[in-house]
C-alpha cells in the first residue's frame, strides 16, 4: 500500500543493517525487495498524490541497499528495478484496493536519486560480473526511457564511469556491448557536449582505444562489427571536442594508420594481422574513418600526422576511376564495385576538406593532374552505370554526375586559396579551355536539376580564380570564355528563387566576368561587342538586390574602359528608362531601405545629416574602437551609394539623358556624395572625441569646426536649390527648376576646382623650393636660368647710325568751352592744351613742335 511505503522503508533498512551479523535477513530481505518490484497499491485514487513524496524517498532507500555486499540482495534490488518497467498487476486484489497507474512509479522514479546510486554502485561491482552485468542492462533500461533519468546519470558522471569499466573481464562479452548502448543512449539523447567533455580525458580515451582494437582484433560475428563501429562513431564524436587527447594518447596515429589500410601496407603491430573481409560493416568502418580524418583535420598536429602516414596518397588512390585503377589478382578478396564507387566519392568529400590544408603534399602527389584525368573520364560517355547507393552519390545515380560534382567541389577548395603553384599548374595543363568545354558541354544538355546548376556554378568559380590576378590568362579566357559569360547573362534573373540554384549561377557569372574579363581590354570589347554591358544593365535591372552590388561593381570596373560609356549611356530598357535613370532610382530604393531622412521631392531635409541612415543615427551615442570601422566608414560598403556615386563619376554629371526633376534632385545629392561622406566622417570624429572626454587643442578644435560647417553649409545650399522649383508640374518646369540645381552645382564646382588647383600650384612651389635647398645642382641651374631670363630682358644696344626718337607722353588741358547752336553733345567746342612728360631714363629735351591737329582743338563734334 502506499500509505504503508514509508514503514517498509524503515523495515528494509533495518534489515539491511543486520544482514552483516545475522546472514539469515537475507531471505527476509530479498523477499520484500521482490514484492516492491510489484505495482503499489492505493485506496483512493488522491492517494497518488498524496504519498508522491513517500514514494520517492522509498525508491531512494532502494537504491542505498546496494552497500549490502550480499549477491543475492543486489541481484533482487536490479530485478526489481527492472520490473518497474514491464505491465505485470496482481492476479487477485483486496476488496477496495486498485494498482496504482502504469506510468506512476516511472515518473516518481526520475524525481529520485535512484539511477544515480545504481551507476556509483558500479565500483563496488568488480568482484560480481554477473550482477554488474544485470546493473549495466538496468542502467541501459533507465537511459533509454527518459531525459530526466539521462541527466541524473550525467550529473554522476555516468559516461566516464561506464567508459572506465567497459574493459573490466567479461566471461559472458556482454560488458562492452551495454556499455556502449548506454554511451549511446547518453549522446542520442542527454546533452552531447558532457558526454564528449566527460570522454576526453586520459583514461576514458585509453579506455576508449583498447575497446576499439579488441573490437578490431576480435570481430568475427556481424553483431561484434556493428559494436566496432559503434564504438567509431563515439570517438569520432569526441574527436570533435577541441580538448579531446586523441593526439596525446597515440589513438589518432593508430586511427590514421588504420585509415590507410589496405590501400598501404604498414609494419604495424596493430594492424599487421588485421584481415578484412570486404563486407558491408568493413566498409562502413572505412567510411567512418575517413569521416574521422576530416574531423581530426582541424587540429595541426593531426595534419602533421597525416603528412606522415601519406594520408593524401591513399585519398587520390581512392579517387581514381575504375579504369585507372591496378588490376586485381583472379581470388583475391577486396572492394566490389559499388563498394569502390562509395569508397571514391567518400574520399572526394574528404579530399575536399584537407587537400587546402595540405597543399604541399598535394602538389607533391599531382593531386591536379588526378582530379583532372577523373575529370575527363566524369564526361566520357561509356558503358559506366552508377549504383549510387551511399549518401554523396545522391542524385548521380545511372551517371557520373556525382563523381563530377564531388571532383569539381575538390579544384574549387583548392584554387579559392589562390595559391600560385597550384593555379599555375592547373593552367599548364590547360584547364581554362577545359573547363569552358565542359560547361557548355553540359549547357547543352537539357538536364537542368539543382546537381547539375551546382557544378556549372563552381565550373565559373574556378574559372575566376584561375583568372583574376594574371592577363595572359584572362587572354587566354579569350572570346570564348565571352562567349560563355554572354549566354548565361542572357537568362537573367526570372528563375533566382526557384530553389534549384539558379541564384548561385547568376552570382558565379557576374563574378566570372569581373574576374576573367575586366581588366583586360581585348576580352573587354569583345564583351562589350556583344552587348556585354547592356546585359549587365538588364540584370541590374530585373534582378533582386542581393545581386546588385555584384553587378554594380563589374560595370565600375568596365567603365574603366573608354568604349563602355557610350554602351551604358546608349542602353534602354522596354519603358525607355536610361542608365543613369535606373542608377539615381537604385539610389533612391536604397535610401528608403537606409531611412535616410528626405523631403517629399527627394531633397535634403535635415541638412546636419544628409547621408545619415536611421541605423547611424541611433549609434550616435556610441564610441567605436581605433581597431574597428565605425558606422560613417562600414557604411560604403555595406551599401550601393558609394558604387553609384563612383559610376557617376566616370559617367559625368552633365548632358545625362533621360532625366527627370527627380531624377536631377537625386543626381544633385550624388554629385555631392564625397563632400557629405567626407563632412560626415569629421563630425563623427567631433562626436567620438566629445564621447570620450577629449577635447582637441584649439586650433585642431577650430579646424575642425570649420570643416563641419563647410559640409554643413553645402548641404544648405543644395538644400535651397532644390526647394526653389518643388511646385513645378510640367515637363517645361521641370527642365528649369534641374538647370537651376545644375547651375548651382556647377558653380560650387568651379569653386572647388579652383581651389584645389591653388593647393596644387602651392604644393608644386614647395617641391620646387625643397629640391632647390637640398640639391645643389638644381640650384646652380635655377640660378643659371634666371641670370639667362634677366640677361634677355635688358634692352639691347642699337647701331650708331639709326636715328633717335625720344619718347614723349602727353597730356591734355581744357583751355576753353564754347557753346554752339548745336543740340546735345555736339553743341559743346572745347579747346585742348598739351604738356609734354620726359620719359624715365632720358635727358631732359626741349619744347617740341608737333602737328597742331592732334591736340589744339577736339570738338565732340569731329
């Protein structure tokens, strides 16, 4: 009865205490514990709830009697325990008396401290194998059933208390089999952190090793295969725990070893009598080993190992395509051929991950010239039928698609480090050409499923990395390679989000013409003769913002190019909107994203912060690191405005077509974007210095004023500009009110023209003059120079026999005013008197007698 739990408690502890001396409780004992394993019985249906408590601190009593060093007594407390999980009621009940409900005792048993007691009680256990047995399938039970009974264990350190005694002899060879199920039942479903945490020490990693190669040593059975690799799968787990001692404890190195076998033969005393049967636990092994490597392979002293153990060889042995690979003996067992096709795509996988990490080796083993002759034969077309049965050969099966795909994941891992040797190589074998052959191969099939845009798309990555930093091989790339980048451009954008890929293909193509066609000027017009960059210009337009940065920045370097202005300026869409158009429209689109503060016509409306976003404004108040970008910097390159801005300046800001008021109100703020983001990043410097309590000394404090109210005031005076024409509705006024805006720019412009010509005719002055002070040289010609200019500026003697014209100046002198009948000016006659002045540097000369016309009399009349 319920009610009667807490008086049998005190009952069986008594019991247990004597059993010591008096070995006839014993009997007594193991027959109340058999009755407990029975359901409780209650009275009352509150009775549940009512002796919940009781009943806890009774499984909690149980669970203490296993210090009772008798077998008998432990072996009934672990049955009686189990029993708590099978349905078994009494066949005859008392009148008035009801079993409690199924699932009672199980969720009163997860409160308790009973599967706590039971995995402590493991150490005093070593003398009784057959009950530490039955203990261990009851731990099994309790961490099967519940979470709460897993984390009781973890908090007991259960799994390295299982670990350490999983090697314990074992007549029965059951100890490691339920060791291992409760290992796993602690990972599948407790937290996989503490398990590994609890795993990684010294002793639970020895432990570890020698239950693996007792396993390896001594499978026979397919049950004792499947324990091995189980006991794999759990230190590949804890091989991915940073503070894991595989390394420490030699078990990598064997593990590494073991993962070259058979394919290297090793003196080895592990493994030198290893002989495997080839079936399909063996090649799980070989999978999970090679899964292993790649785990291990973020430790450097696991990369170290694998340059030892020719790790690298073994992974291009297994690539090799059927064809390549050596002839096998007539009898002798090894791999099958679906069991190879596994083996080769698990090792591409793998390769893809180490192959950049172990470049050196690599190179050395010719890993381009393999993955290249695997290449040629993914497209051949023979008689080859893959089973694709394994996990990486999804999608590919019937074909070789899925060793391509894994074959062109392996050379896009390796030449997106952009190391010379390895793209050089690739290139001296010819790649570029056979990379393009391949992709329009494959674009000619109609097959187009989400493996096939996958490889295409990588195909375009390689190709860019093979590409970017050398001419000759964007020469190479060649009108070919245009040839390609035209036809993908011309598909656009309308399948972007159909899930299958074709997002990544528009992406790998633009980067494919920034990379292998930009920069070099004969790929450039070929590109731009087949209408290159109204493609790009389609694209921008059609495409979703994620790719317009992309293309905006490949049209900033094709403008490089003289002849793609005149393609950009000349491009129209199916409304007849213009380039420039669509450009001040993704500046407009991209302000409203950034809440930047406008007016109603698109002008500026708080002239303090013509640029600021909403996100800007409200990191006002923080102070940003010396070794981190603050917000006015980050934002160029988190945003199209900067690119816009750049283009405009390769396109002009003048005589653009198809402009309308707004357009021109946006195009005034483009013009002035440098000066805004210059005014911008000096205000935040005022901000930051007044958040951190520094004050500038006063010239640097006054200088710093200044410039802040020059982007101040320039954004006014836009400001003013654009507010003098917002009523205009016609297209008339809305041509005045954009000249208007435009004179004003241009007038503000010639004023910074002029300004920074007189920084630099000041600078070119101080050059001169340091280069004059510091050598002496420039200065003997400087000098020799100027004695030069002065000698040729002196006037030069004249010949004794050329007659003398003394130089005279004159001036004049009312002498009188007569009036005449004559209306307005003319009616006025005055009368003149000269004076002649001596020229400087001649004597003194008399009166001279001249004709009297010239001066004597001047009549406004004559």
């Amino acid at each position: 009865l319920l009610r009667e739990l807490t008086g049998i408690g005190r009952i069986l502890n008594i019991c247990a205490e004597k059993v010591k001396d008096h070995p006839e409780y014993v009997p007594i004992l193991c027959e109340a514990l058999k009755i407990c394993g029975l359901p409780f019985l209650k009275e009352k249906t509150s009775d549940e709830l009512a002796y919940a408590q009781d009943v806890i601190e009774f499984f909690s009593h149980m669970g203490c009697l296993m210090r009772v060093s008798d077998a008998e007594v432990r072996q009934q407390i672990v049955e009686s325990v189990k029993s708590f999980y099978s349905c078994v009621a009494p066949k005859q009940l008392l009148d008035g008396l009801q079993p409690t409900s199924p699932g009672y005792r199980l969720q009163l048993l997860e409160r308790s401290d009973l599967a706590q007691t039971l995995l402590l009680s493991m150490a005093a256990l070593e003398n009784q194998p057959a009950i530490k047995l039955q203990l261990l399938h009851t731990l099994q039970i309790l961490s099967s059933s519940s979470d709460m009974n897993r984390i009781l264990m973890l908090n007991a350190r259960g799994a390295e208390t299982i670990c350490l005694h999983m090697n314990e002899p074992d007549p029965s060879g059951q100890i490691l089999f339920r060791s291992s199920e409760i290992l796993w039942n602690l990972l599948e479903s407790g937290s996989k952190a503490e398990v590994t945490a609890q795993l990684s020490n010294m002793e639970c990693v020895v432990s570890l090793k020698e239950a693996f190669f007792h396993s390896l040593m001594n499978s026979f059975r397919q049950s004792d295969l499947q324990l091995r690799n189980d006991l794999l799968v759990i230190i590949t787990l804890i091989a991915e725990n940073p503070n894991s001692l595989l390394i420490e404890s030699l078990f990598a190195k064997l593990l590494v070893v073991l993962a070259t076998f058979p394919e290297l033969k090793r003196r080895n005393h592990w493994i030198s009598n290893l002989k495997l049967s080839f079936n399909n636990e063996d090649l799980k092994m070989k999978k999970l080993l090679l899964n292993l490597l790649v785990v291990m392979s973020k430790d450097l002293a696991a990369l170290q190992l694998y340059k030892e153990e020719s790790v690298m060889l073994v992974l291009l042995i297994l690539i090799k395509p059927p064809s390549a690979s050596s002839a096998r003996r007539s009898g002798s067992r090894h791999w099958s051929s679906v069991q190879q096709e596994e083996l080769q795509l698990q090792a591409l996988a793998t390769l893809a991950t180490i192959a950049p990490l172990l470049l050196d080796e690599y190179m050395f083993c010719q890993g381009n010239a393999c993955l290249l002759v695997l290449l040629d034969w993914c497209i051949k077309r023979d008689a080859y039928f893959s089973q694709g049965h394994s996990f990486h050969s999804t999608g590919g099966r019937g074909s070789k698609k899925a060793q391509m795909r894994h074959c062109i994941r392996v050379l896009r891992s390796v030449t997106s480090l952009g190391e010379d040797s390895v793209i050089q190589d690739l290139c001296d074998q010819g790649s570029i050409s056979h990379f393009l052959g391949i992709l329009m191969q494959m674009e000619a099939s109609p097959d187009e499923d989400e493996i096939t845009l996958e490889i295409k798309s990588d195909i375009q990555l390689i190709l860019s990395a093979l590409c970017e930093s050398d001419m000759h091989r964007k020469e190479l790339f060649g009108s070919e390679g245009v040839e390609m980048a035209v036809h993908f451009l011309k598909k656009g954008a309308n399948n972007f989000y159909s899930g299958l890929g074709h997002n990544k293909l528009i992406l790998s193509t633009v980067d494919c013409v920034w990379s292998c066609i930009v920069g070099c000027y004969t790929t450039e017009d070929y590109f731009l003769a087949k209408e290159g960059a109204f493609l790009l210009l389609d694209l921008l337009r059609s495409s979703p913002k994620c790719v317009h940065c992309n293309v905006l920045a490949t049209l900033l370097e094709l403008c490089d190019n003289p002849n793609a202005l005149s393609h950009i300026l000349s491009w129209r869409d199916d409304g007849g909107h213009t380039a420039p158009g669509l450009l001040l429209q993704l500046w407009r689109e991209e302000e409203e994203d950034l809440k930047v503060n406008r007016n109603r016509h698109g002008g500026i409306a708080d002239p303090q912060r013509p640029l600021i976003s909403l996100s800007q404004h409200e990191d006002t108040q923080m102070s940003f690191p010396a070794n981190i970008p603050s917000a006015a910097v980050l934002e160029l390159s988190e945003n199209l405005r900067s690119k816009i801005y750049s283009i405009f300046c390769k396109l002009g800001f003048q005589d653009l077509p198809g402009l309308s008021t707004k357009h021109r109100v946006t195009l005034s703020i483009v013009r002035r974007y440098l000066d805004f983001k210059v005014g911008e990043v000096w205000e935040e410097i005022s901000r930051e210095l007044s958040l951190d309590g520094v004050r500038p000394i006063t010239p640097d404090e006054q200088a710093l004023s200044t410039i802040c109210k020059i982007a101040e005031d320039t954004a006014k005076e836009s400001c003013s500009r654009t507010k003098q024409h917002p009523g205009a509705t016609g297209e008339g006024g809305h041509q005045r009110g954009g000249a208007h805006v435009h004179g004003g720019a241009e007038s503000l412009n010639q004023r910074i023209k002029s300004h920074w010509k007189q920084q630099e005719l000041t600078a070119k002055s101080w050059d001169s003059y340091v280069s004059r002070t510091s050598n002496y040289e420039i200065l003997k010609e400087v000098r020799a120079q100027r004695e030069r200019y002065i000698e040729s500026s002196r006037p030069k003697p004249k010949p004794k026999d050329a007659a003398v014209h003394p130089t005279q100046l004159f001036i004049g002198q009312v002498m009188s005013v007569e009036s005449t009948d004559a209306q307005g000016p003319a009616g006025v006659r005055l009368t003149l008197a000269r004076a002649p002045i001596k020229a400087a540097g001649h004597d003194q000369a008399g009166p001279t007698t001249q004709d009297p016309e010239y001066f004597s009399t001047v009549s406004v009349k004559d």
